[in-house]
C-alpha cells in the first residue's frame, strides 16, 4: 500500500508538476505527515522533490526531471505497467491514466536527441547521457520563445548552489557548451549560466517583459570577470586533431618540424583534468607553474593505479 501511494504521487508530481500535501493527502486517503514522510523518502532516493511551506507554498518537481533513461529493465517496466493497470481496475485515477501513458509513450520514443535546422544539426546530448542536457535545452528554448521565467538551482565553480529566477533571453552554444543569456532577478542584471551548472529548472508561471539587447551587449568573452592564465604548450604530432578541437588550429603554429600553442584559457578546475586527457600528447612548456601542476596531478593518478594494482 505504501510504495503504491509513493508511486501515485510521483507521478502526480509528473504530471501537475505542483500539488499540495493537502490535496494529496484527500486524494490518496492518508495523513498530511504520512505524505510528507513518503516525500522525504523519495528524496532520499535521489528525486529532486521540492517541499515549500506557506499559503503559495506546496511539492513539486523541476520541469526539466522525467524518470532517467534505463530506470527500468523491460521486465520490471512490466510489472510496472501490470501494477497501474491492476491499480486502475481498482480506481479510475486520472493521475495514473496518464502516468501509464508516459510510460508506454517513453518507451517507445526512447532515443537521442538531435535537433536539426536549415542545414544544421545539433546533437545536444553528451556522451554517457544523451538526456539530461537535451531536456534542459528544450525547456530553455520554449521558456526563451515564450517568455518565461524560470527558477533555477545553480551550482557555482566553488560548489556553491544558489536559488535564482532568471528571464532567459538568449541560447549560446561556444566551445561545444552551452549557456543562457537571462536576466537575474536575484542580482539584478543580466548573467550568463551555464546549462550543466543548472540542477534544477522550474517554471514558475510569471511571463516577462523582454528587455531590448543588441549583439554587443551579449558577453561572449565569458572568462572576462574570471582568472584566465597565458598558456603555451607543445603539442605532439598524433595529438594534432585533439588538439585543433580545443584550441582551435587558429592557435597552432609549426615551428622547427614541431607543433606549438599559445592560447589564453580559463584558469579554472577544468583546465588540468582537460590537459591530462591529451595524455602524452600535449606538453605545458609555460608557464611553469601550471607545469607543475600538471605534473603533481599525474603523479597522483599513477600512485592510485599503482595501489589498485598492488592490492
């Protein structure tokens, strides 16, 4: 009886993507705490649901969560499917009717997600899951054309999360990654977010009036206001089509038979880890302290393999 109701008000939450402890509570015959009770098991299982006290307050579920690709073997999809239609002989749930028709309509539609314009196409999935970032994009799209505002739960470079809401205006897509360009409520001016740095994106129902831009507002030097490092590197031959890709070959230059680089980047968590993917390929000639960084990060990981291999 428990893990029916739970699974009634998942996809209630699914479904109107908002609701009221209340409400749910008349609604599937049990107390207000139990469904509170059942809601903080359901987050502890990793579902982003949010419980927001108050006369507007009430549970909800970002837009942009849908049940993960693989949740279910077809087997246990199933006897998931046998379960609703068992529970709706019971009841006519209207709820339910619909949680089963996303679930047979998902199953069958189940795929990447490419989007394709004039001549354009655009996989916008990354590798390991093709989802997450195409749902976001979606829902960014429709809120940009509609003009609607979003409450977002953003992760900041240190780790830091903050609760916004934005006024999207613009999609970027630079260097294989995507960003919004919207207005921040919270600070007051516009920002530029990052799609993967997005946890969470919930409607919240207000429609905004569109500020007037032209493209020299629109910061697409997006390092301007965060520490950058002049970066010189030596890139081997074999690495040369790694290399073209992330620096771009406007930045790479032969000299002596030898291949070199010398760039300007984001002196963030994401530079090293991005190096040392290359492998042996590319070499931090400048400036050394980078270098040694490189080499002091390297060095970590070969001492991890070599334990694991020892034990």
């Amino acid at each position: 009886m428990k893990y029916e109701i739970m699974i009634k008000i998942l996809f209630a939450l699914l479904t109107k993507r908002k609701v009221s402890a209340s409400a749910l509570a008349k609604e599937y015959g049990v107390s207000i705490r139990s469904v509170y009770r059942y809601v903080d098991e359901m987050t502890i299982s990793g579902i982003p649901i949010d419980v927001t006290r108050g006369a507007a307050g009430g549970i909800s579920i970002p837009d942009n969560f849908k049940l993960p690709k693989g949740l279910l073997t077809k087997e246990e999809y199933a006897r998931t499917v046998e379960a609703i239609l068992a529970m709706l002989e019971q009841t006519h749930d209207s709820v339910l009717e619909n949680a089963l028709e996303k679930l047979t309509s998902e199953m069958k539609t189940e795929k990447f997600d490419l989007s394709v314009s004039g001549n354009i196409l655009v996989d916008s999935g990354t590798w390991g899951d093709e989802r997450k970032i195409s749902e976001k994009l979606s829902l960014l799209s429709q809120a940009t054309e509609n003009r609607e505002a979003l409450a977002i739960e953003y992760v900041d470079r240190t780790g830091g999360t903050t609760k916004r809401v934005i006024h999207p205006h613009l999609l970027i897509y630079k260097q294989s990654i995507w960003y919004v360009w919207a207005y921040c409520t919270l600070r007051g001016e516009f920002r530029t977010f990052r799609l993967g740095r997005m946890r969470t994106i919930t409607k919240t129902g207000e429609i905004f009036e569109r500020k007037p831009f032209s493209r020299e507002d629109i910061p697409l030097n997006f390092w301007r206001n965060e520490k950058v490092i002049e970066v010189k590197f030596e890139i081997a031959k074999e690495t040369l089509p790694y290399a073209e890709d992330w620096l771009s070959v406007d930045n790479i230059y032969e000299e002596n038979g030898r291949h070199y680089a010398e760039v300007v980047l984001p002196d963030d968590e994401a530079l090293i880890p991005t190096i040392l993917s290359a492998g042996a390929g590319i070499t931090v000639l400048s400036p050394l302290s980078l270098a040694e960084k490189v080499r002091q990060r390297a060095e970590k990981i070969s001492a991890l393999y070599q334990n694991n291999i020892q034990s």
